[in-house]
C-alpha cells in the first residue's frame, strides 16, 4: 500500500519522521517540511518503517547529487542535510535524549562543528567480493562497490585505487600521505603530542576534532600537578598523555594489549614520566588497583559504562569525572547513576562524524 506522508521531525538514526493514521513512520533520506509518497517496508505493533517512492514536495533546502552512492552503501544517513542543518539536528538529539532521560536543566552547549565535511576520516574499512571492493549495503551483505568516499582522507581515497588483491577485508589508516595497510604503524600528531598508532588500536576518526574535543577534556579536567588521574579505556595512551603534563600521576586501563603497546611507546616518544599503563578489561580490575584518582577520565565504546565499574567510580569518590560518550543514549543511562552523586556541570557536543546521525558528548561531573 502507498501513503502520502509529511515529513515532521527526525528520529535519532537521522530518519525522517511523519505519521500514518496517528502511528509513527520512519522513512530515511527524507527532510523536515517533505511531502512524500511512500511503501512502508516494516509494520511493528508501534511504527512503522517506510521507503520513498516518490517525492512530492521537497524542501528547497535539500543537497542532491553529491554521492552515486548515497543512500545505499549506508555510510552516511544525513548527507542530504545543509550541514548547518545536520548540527542542528544533532543538537536537538543531544538535548532531546538527556532532557528526556536525565534532567531538563542540564547546561548543554552549542555542539562544537568539524572543519571539514568531507575528508575527514583517517580509517576505512572496506570489503571485498569477486575481485570488488567496497562498502556493504545499509540492510545486507550486498557489496556496493566504490572508486571513491567522500568521507575518507583523499591518501585513503588515492590509495584505493591501487588496490589489486581484493580477497579479504581491507583496513587502512592514513597520516599525511602515507598510508598504512599492515602490521607497522603510523604517527598523529594532536596538539603537541605525537601518537603512535597500530592498524589494530583505537583511534578517534577525524583529526581536527579529536583536537577540538581533547582541548575541551583538558579544560574540565582542570587539574593540578596534585592531581592523580584514572584514564579508563585510555586506547594508545592518548587523552592521558594528552593531561599528564598537569598530573601527579595519571594510569591509563585499556583491554587492547595492542593499543597498551602502543600507548607504552607513545609515553617514550613523548617523553612522560608520570604516566603507566594497565592491559586489562576495566570492569575486572578497577577494584583491584592501588591508585586513588582524585580526577577519573572514561571514553567507553558505544555501550557505556557497566553497573560495577560505576558504582567503583562511585566509591573512589574522585572531585571529578570528565565522561566522553559517543552514544548519548548510553550516556543518559549512565549519567542517571551518577547524577546523585555528582553534578552534571556541562556537556559539549562534538560533531566527529559529519553527515552521518553519530555524535559524541564530553561531559563534566564534579562532585556533590
Ligand atoms: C572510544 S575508545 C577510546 C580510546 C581513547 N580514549 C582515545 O581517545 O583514543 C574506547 C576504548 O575502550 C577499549 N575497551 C573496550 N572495552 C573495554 C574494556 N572492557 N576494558 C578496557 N578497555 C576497553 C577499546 O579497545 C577502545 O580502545
């Protein structure tokens, strides 16, 4: 069956949103103010989810032709948005989900933009099927393949086109102009610190922000050479490092033993001394360790913080926590345990992923 639906809002996934007969339907690459004819692909007991098979009246505003991939390969969900208008949304989504779930009170401010738009990623994953490489479609294993992404590092984009063994998956991280596509490493560089960086270890996606967003953690974190400072899921080292050179004593705990390696070189390289690390899944350890943080740094993956770790945290009763999140959801969650404790001083935004609905948060907790 088809329906006319008005576009009225978007929902976090950066899907517009409209509705039949009083029931909610998501329906991507859609904007605010469209006019759509649409299939509904999906009818759950509460929405539906819905494909665009005709527009019927579009929102002058919309960005057209840019990618011959978009939407398919998936990558991007929001690349049809203005950016000013991709920061918007993310703003409200911020200020939506912790409203909703934490506080209506909370100090949010404005979310800090990327300078680039496009080009920004230093990593990329690609697939491979019968000699074509590319991404895989949003909802299956189809390969879609591409020359290009307008997201990746133009070296990235460069370096794709010299690939002649298209047998296995293929990971590539980029610095300046080299490109790494094996077991060695390359070097970044944010602020005054060099990092090594293995294929295998973390490391935030786009340079200009991961700055932007370091910086700001400095500033909450605001400590002293009195300071000790707990770094939980510290990567290679980076954000510790990063606050090391105002810290009595920062341990940095990451699961990768990898990235500990590297994080071990990179407090070398940069020459620190009040820095140690800890290869070790955090939950299984943070009991266990002797060292009294009075500041606690956490940049979890996308599922959060766990109930242990939390209530650790908790007991440690540090001055402060500075709480780096790349899923809000997982934030308010978490933000909700800590939020009787601790007070939610700030959170600002960060748009590390331009044209896609992903946003990360770093928040400011100082205690009760
Ligand atoms: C979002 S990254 C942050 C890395 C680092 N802070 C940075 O800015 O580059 C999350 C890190 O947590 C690590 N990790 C995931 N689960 C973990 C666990 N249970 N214990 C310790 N580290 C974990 C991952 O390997 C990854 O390096």
């Amino acid at each position: 069956m088809e329906f006319e639906v008005k576009i009225t809002g978007y929902d976090h996934q950066g899907r517009g949103l409209g509705r039949i007969n009083n029931k909610i339907i998501f329906i991507p690459n859609t904007m605010i103010n469209e006019v759509v004819k649409v299939r509904i692909t999906k009818d759950k007991k509460n929405y539906y989810e819905g494909k665009v098979l005709e527009f019927i009246e579009k929102n002058i505003n919309r960005k057209e032709n840019i990618c011959k991939y978009y939407p398919a390969c998936g990558g991007c969900n929001i690349l049809h948005l203005p950016y000013q208008e991709q920061l918007e949304y993310k703003q409200d989504k911020v200020i939506n989900i912790l409203n909703k779930y934490v506080d209506t009170n909370l100090n949010i401010k404005s979310i800090i933009p990327s300078d680039k738009q496009f080009n920004y990623r230093n990593k990329v994953t690609l697939q491979t099927d019968n000699n074509n490489i590319g991404y895989y479609n949003k909802n299956s294993n189809n390969l879609i393949q591409i020359d290009k992404c307008l997201l990746l590092d133009e070296n990235l984009n460069e370096y794709i086109k010299t690939i002649e063994n298209k047998n296995n998956k293929i990971v590539l991280r980029c610095n300046n102009n080299k490109v790494l596509d094996n077991d060695s490493y390359i070097i970044k560089e944010i602020g005054n610190y060099k990092y090594k960086v293995s294929l295998d270890s973390f490391f935030q996606i786009n340079d200009n922000v991961t700055f932007k967003m370091y910086e700001k953690i400095k500033e909450y974190v605001n400590s002293t050479k009195e300071d000790n400072i707990l770094d939980l899921y510290c990567g290679t080292g980076t954000i510790g490092i990063y606050v090391s050179e105002s810290a009595n004593e920062v341990l940095g705990i990451e699961i990768n033993k990898k990235a500990i390696k590297d994080a071990n070189e990179n407090k070398k390289i940069n020459n620190i001394t009040n820095i140690t690390f800890i290869s070790d899944d955090v939950s299984h350890v943070i009991n266990k360790i002797d060292f009294k943080p009075s500041i606690v740094i956490v940049d979890p993956p996308r599922a959060g913080l766990d109930e242990k770790t939390i209530k650790c945290i908790i007991k440690m009763k540090p001055k402060r926590i500075v709480y780096t999140s790349c899923d809000p959801m997982t934030l308010a969650r978490d933000l909700n345990y800590f939020k009787y404790y601790y007070n939610i001083d700030e959170i600002t935004p960060f748009d590390m992923f331009p044209n896609t609905y992903h946003v990360e948060c770093v928040t400011l907790l100082n205690i009760k």
